[in-house]
C-alpha cells in the first residue's frame, strides 16, 4: 500500500528524490523547503528553492516555516498524520515533536558513510580529505547530528580528479533510487536498521569562505583535493598580478603532475604551477566576472606565462 509521506528537502540535490518517490506511486501530502531567498545583482528578488519549483509542478502543497520549533508549526506538521517524513538537504533542525509526528519517523538520505562526515558539507569534504570512496545511506533520524541507525548503504568510488560538482551529481542519482527502495521495504516491514559505529567519526563542518584561498606551499595532493573539493562553489581561488593590478582567478579542475619550484609559480605554457612540493596543473579556470574556460582557451586572451607566479 502506497506510503502517505511528507517530503522535506530545499537544493537541487533533494529533487531527484522527490520526484522519485512521486514517480513510485506514494502519495506525498506536503513538501517542506527553506523560504525563497534573495537573489539577483541587487538581491531585490525572491527565488523559490529548487524544491519548490518542483513541487509546484507536481502539483504538490509547499510550507516553507522558517523553523520547526514554535508549537502551531509542530501542530501543523502532526495534523497531516502522515507515515514517513523523507529528509534530503532540508537545512532546519528537526526538534523532536517533528522527529515522533509521523507514524514510522523520518528517514533521511545523506551523503557519506557515516559515521565519517556527518554535518553540513560530506561531499566537499570527502573530496577535500582525499577519501578513495564515499556512497550514500538511508538512515533514521535522531535528535542527534546523523547519528541514527542506518537502513541503506550504496557506495561509490571517488576519481582522482572529480569535482565535488561531479560526485554532487552521481550521488544524488544514487540516493533517489536507495530511498525509493528503502520506502518499498518499508511498505513490506523488511526494512531493518544497524546502529552507527561509535568509531571513525567526523564531523563536514559547512565550507567558510575563508578557507577557500589556496596556499601553494601546500603539497601538491592537498592543493589538487582542495581545488576539486571546492568546484563549482564556492570555488578555490588565488591571485595574480597582471599589468600592474591584481586579478582573481577561480580554479575549478586540476590534475597532478612532475614538477617543482617555488610554490605559486607557473612552469610552463600548460599551467603547470609549482606548489610546496610537486606540481599541479591548472584544467579549467574562471576569471572574476567571466565564464570556466579550459586552460588552453583562457591564455588565449590572458597573458599569464612561465616564470609569472600566483600569490
């Protein structure tokens, strides 16, 4: 019998999901997303979450609280008497009067194999500590941060060279299909939980832009991890100075390579730059105000050569 459900997510990461257990058959009452927030130049627009738009096409109620925690929202939620609440990148705590409304709970969908990286940002700091793997999981939701029993695990391995954007997208194709399997066990009462291991636990603390500068007197493994980690956003960068300004140039893919020098240093007419120790090379960039360019497209009309360096 199909699951009455509400679903509860806000970025792009969150739809394939939704639409996937729409596509399932259940019946999904209520969607809940963070509020529209201000975008544009000038910030005077309100743009509704990636959710949102989805839901609405679906046909689908929206409630965008700006918290859980007051007691006519909590009433509110307990009303819709719903079976299971979906949890996917929603971004508001659920307090535990949401946690006990629905009848089996909520389940949530995250992006790591926890315990490792539990929190805000698993998939850029996965890459950003140079994980070999990460997968994703079905879990019960406590109060705690994702420290609930798991259900469903799906692992997937991470290249040497993908971006955050690239395993944000593999992911989010793998967690739809997991939940959407998790749903149809839980419909048969098969689905069974393992409680988390209480060592090998981490903490994806939300990325801050202060930590996106790159340093290259950083060893060339951790430059090339933090480069990838931070594509597309919020995106490493540095500087360079170019006809007696400075200019800042988002990295969005490297690569390893040979090479040695003093650290921000270009090598060659490839991008190759010198870091701490070893070398990387530069495949795709972004200068302020512009689009990503590969590398030989950008020096066509910039005139960053060997023996120039990056501060």
């Amino acid at each position: 019998m199909p699951l009455r459900v509400i679903f509860m997510g806000t970025p792009e990461f969150s739809v394939p999901t939704l639409r996937a257990i729409t596509e399932a058959g259940h019946e999904i009452i209520a969607v809940y997303t963070q509020p529209p927030r201000a975008a544009g130049r000038r910030g005077l627009e309100l743009t509704p979450s990636p959710v949102q738009r989805e839901a609405e096409r679906l046909g689908i109620t929206v409630r965008t609280p700006v918290s859980l925690k007051g007691e006519a929202e909590q009433d509110a939620f307990r009303a819709l008497q719903a079976d299971i609440a979906v949890v996917v990148a929603y971004g508001l705590l659920l307090p535990r009067p949401i946690l006990e409304a629905p009848r089996l709970g909520c389940l949530n969908g995250h992006a790591s194999l926890l315990p490792r990286w539990r929190g805000a940002a698993p998939i850029q700091r996965a890459i950003m500590a140079g994980d070999a793997g990460t997968g994703m999981m079905v879990m019960r939701m406590e109060e705690g941060l994702d420290t609930g029993p798991v259900a469903m695990v799906e692992k997937c391995a991470i290249g040497p060279d993908m971006t955050a954007g690239d395993l944000h997208d593999r992911l989010m194709g793998m967690g739809a299909a997991l939940m959407v399997d998790a749903l149809a066990r839980l419909e048969t009462n098969t689905l069974t939980f393992t409680t988390q291991a209480t060592e090998g636990v981490t903490y994806a603390k939300k990325i801050d832009k202060a930590e996106t500068r790159v340093d290259w007197t950083r060893p060339a493994g951790e430059v090339h991890n933090h480069i990838r980690g931070l594509s597309p956003f919020p995106g490493a960068w540095c500087e360079t100075g170019i006809g007696g300004r400075m200019e800042r140039l988002k990295l969005l893919r490297s690569t390893l390579v040979e090479g040695a020098g003093e650290p921000g240093g270009i090598l060659d007419d490839r991008l190759t730059v010198a870091c701490g120790s070893g070398a990387i090379r530069l495949v795709e960039v972004q200068r302020a105000g512009g689009r990503p360019a590969g590398a030989q497209e950008f020096l066509r009309g910039a005139k960053y050569e060997k023996g120039m360096k990056f501060s």
